[in-house]
C-alpha cells in the first residue's frame, strides 16, 4: 500500500523541512511513502477526489482522536494490512484547518494534541511518528517505552 502525507500549504522553516524529509527517507524501508504540499488554492480541488473506496484518509484535527504510540502502530498496521485499500492518505490542512464535511468524509481524525498547533509542526510529527509507528512491530531500538 502507498502511503502519501499532504500538507497544505509551504513549509515556513527549512530547519523542519529537513528533519521532516529524513523521516520520510527512513520511511522508505518500510513503505513507499510520499508527501507533498498543496497550494491551497489547488487543495479545494483536490482534496475532495481523496475521497474514494480504494483510500483510507485520515484528517489531522485537534478535534479527532488521540493515539499512543502504540496504539497509532497497531492501528496502522490493520490499516496497511487492508487488501482492499490501495493508499492510505495523511491530509495535514493549511492555516484554517480542514473542513467539517472533509474530517467527516475521513476514515480516521487523529489529533496530535489537543492544541492546535502549526501545520509545518504537525507535517514533522506525522512523519516522526508513522517511522516510530513502522518500527514499533519490528522490535528496533528506535521507540523506548
């Protein structure tokens, strides 16, 4: 299964790009994951074709559902077990968050926090956290708990 990460909107700190694109480097060991950010004038149109039976969309919202780290690898592992899903779709919104009728459309909200907080922060964490989620099953030193 793909795994895709859109953030809406540039990244306003290269300091997190960067750390943000070796996560999505280590990523690669796992699945093959992409990510991309969409201007927000394109993402009216194109979030909406996310939308379809074939992906999983899960809206980043500090209104959705919390998960351990633990929790989040569990459940990403059924996710990516899905034979009937062809990608799973990570969708970080812009400076005015998603829409209601998009987190509603989603599979999963999952909060990050219950602050709200910047998208290039989220877009960082997201990253950081489905790295940790992937190696969490394979038992590697990288998540202590």
């Amino acid at each position: 299964m793909k795994i895709e990460i859109i953030k809406i909107g540039k990244c306003r700190h290269p300091g997190i790009s960067q750390v943000a694109e070796e996560y999505l480097k280590r990523l690669q060991a796992f699945a093959t994951v992409e990510s991309s950010l969409w201007k927000e004038s394109l993402a009216k149109t194109k979030i909406p074709k996310l939308f379809s039976p074939e992906n999983f969309v899960v809206c980043l919202d500090e209104r959705g559902q919390q998960f351990s780290s633990i929790t989040l690898s569990t459940n990403l592992q059924k996710w990516v077990n899905n034979s009937s899903l062809k990608r799973m779709v990570f969708v970080i919104g812009g400076p005015y968050g998603l829409s209601d009728s998009e987190r509603k459309k989603a599979q999963r909200v999952w909060s990050l926090s219950q602050c709200t907080s910047p998208s290039d922060l989220s877009w960082l964490i997201v990253c950081e956290q489905l790295y940790r989620a992937f190696t969490i099953p394979k038992g590697m030193a990288y998540h202590h708990e």
